[in-house]
C-alpha cells in the first residue's frame, strides 16, 4: 500500500468516527475530495479487513476491529487509570459489581470491571455495544447525547425482558427522568433478575467522560441498598472527576 493510500484510511477514519449514522459512498468522497472509484475500492477493502462495517442501505460505519484496537487504547487512557482505584474501592463498599463505560461513535460499552465480594458475580462483557432503551448505563448516555437519544427513538427498540421500554415517547420520558435525577435505573429492563444503575462521570465541559455502573441482583435491590449504592457511586464520580481536574466552583478555590 503507498503511503498516501494508507494516509487516506486514517481520513476515513476519522471522518466516520465523528458520523453516529455512518456515511455514504458519495458523503465520504465529497467530504475527502477523492474519486468514486479510490473510494469504493477503499472502503470495501476496509470492510472485509472488518476495520468498517456497511448496513443494507450502504451506510458505512467503524468496524469491530477498530472498537478493539479503540478498547485496547482506552484501558491506557487517563480516565480508565485514574478511576480503577476508585472503583475497586466502590466494589468492596457495595459488595457489587462495579462496571466503567464509555462512549465510541454509537455505541457505548463498558472498558474495565471490578469484581464484588458478592459470591455471585455478573459475567457482563467488556466491549459489547449496550441497549440504549434497556441498560441504565445505554440509557444514561442517550439521556445526555441528543444524537445516541435520536437513533435510539427512532426505533426499532428491542425488547429483552418484559420489563424493558419499547415505546418510543415512554422511552423520551425516561431519558429525561435521567436528566433530572442525575443517574439511572435499570430494573430488571436488560436481564432478568439484575438491576443497574448508572452515574455520570464529567469532563470540566459538563460533557460526559464516562460512567460507573452498578449491577446488583434484584434479591438485593433494596431501597436501604440502593441508597447506598447510589451515594457512594457519586461519591466515587466525583474523585474521579477531581482526578481529571474537573472541581466544583468551591473544590476549585480550595484546590486553588
């Protein structure tokens, strides 16, 4: 491959990792500036290679080989290692196990898990894309993204447990429920017996950087535990965010 031929699959790349919805031939050529028939031979290379993906109606996306090589990167990144200690601290406070997530494009997966002192433990696999109408954590993060909230809405919302949310304006209400209380449930709405809860982690724009998720089985679910769980899940959100440099106006002036 010449040198400027592999340049361009970076700026294919790159432009598709900006795009929720994945791009056209046609968008990608025009936004790049290069040949219909560079492209195409481009992309399809990539798509077999699984470095993209491309729906039925050719609508190409990043691919499950780029999400692992991304997955490897970010367990180096400073959010993923400034908050392990933090949630291993989390897991044996709650006794639960504890999850960190984070969003790629569109989709949303979890990066790194600390494993409770429960003798029962969740076996929820790291890098697997979450339901955005059934996880507390999917949920969490369309709540907060107008885009993941848009493609989700427009459906079609599968349905995995009797509990999970399948109509669209009961979907649009939950997220804003999230918004309001700052954190969100799942009961029982991706997994039978298990219930979850989400916490946002910000960046200092007040953009999510991440979330500590909670999974608990529904025997232990109590409102004593939740309230628990939910308090020291803040708590545990906001060391991290200090990690990260992001304080309230009043940590900011005793950091300072």
């Amino acid at each position: 491959m010449s040198p400027e031929r592999y340049l361009r699959t970076f700026d294919v790349l790159g432009l598709l990792v900006q795009s929720k919805d994945g791009l056209r031939l046609t968008e990608i050529k025009e936004a790049l500036g290069l040949p219909v028939s560079s492209v195409h031979n481009m992309l399809q290379t990539m798509v077999v290679a699984e470095v993209l993906t491309v729906t039925e109606d050719l609508r190409y996306s990043i691919g499950p080989r780029v999400v692992g090589i991304a997955l490897s990167t970010v367990a180096s990144l400073d959010v993923c290692t400034l908050a392990r200690r933090y949630l291993q601290d989390l897991a044996k406070t709650i006794g639960d196990d504890v999850y960190l997530a984070m969003n790629l494009g569109q989709r949303v997966f979890y990066v790194d898990r600390c494993v409770g002192t429960q003798r029962v433990s969740l076996d929820i696999r790291l890098g697997d894309s979450l339901s955005l109408n059934a996880t507390a954590t999917g949920k969490l993060f369309a709540a907060y993204d107008a885009r993941l909230a848009a493609r989700s809405l427009a459906g079609p919302l599968k349905k995995l447990t009797p509990n999970t949310i399948t109509d669209p304006r009961q979907l649009e209400a939950e997220y804003k429920r999230i918004r309001s209380r700052g954190h969100a449930k799942s009961d029982e709405e991706a997994v039978d017996g298990v219930v979850g809860y989400a916490i946002p982690i910000y960046h200092g724009d007040e953009n999510l950087a991440a979330a500590i998720h909670v999974s608990v089985l529904s025997r232990r679910a109590t409102r004593a535990h939740e309230r628990k769980l939910i308090e020291a899940a803040i708590a545990c959100a906001g060391q991290v965010q200090r990690s990260l440099g992001n304080f309230t106006p009043q940590e900011a002036q005793v950091a300072a």
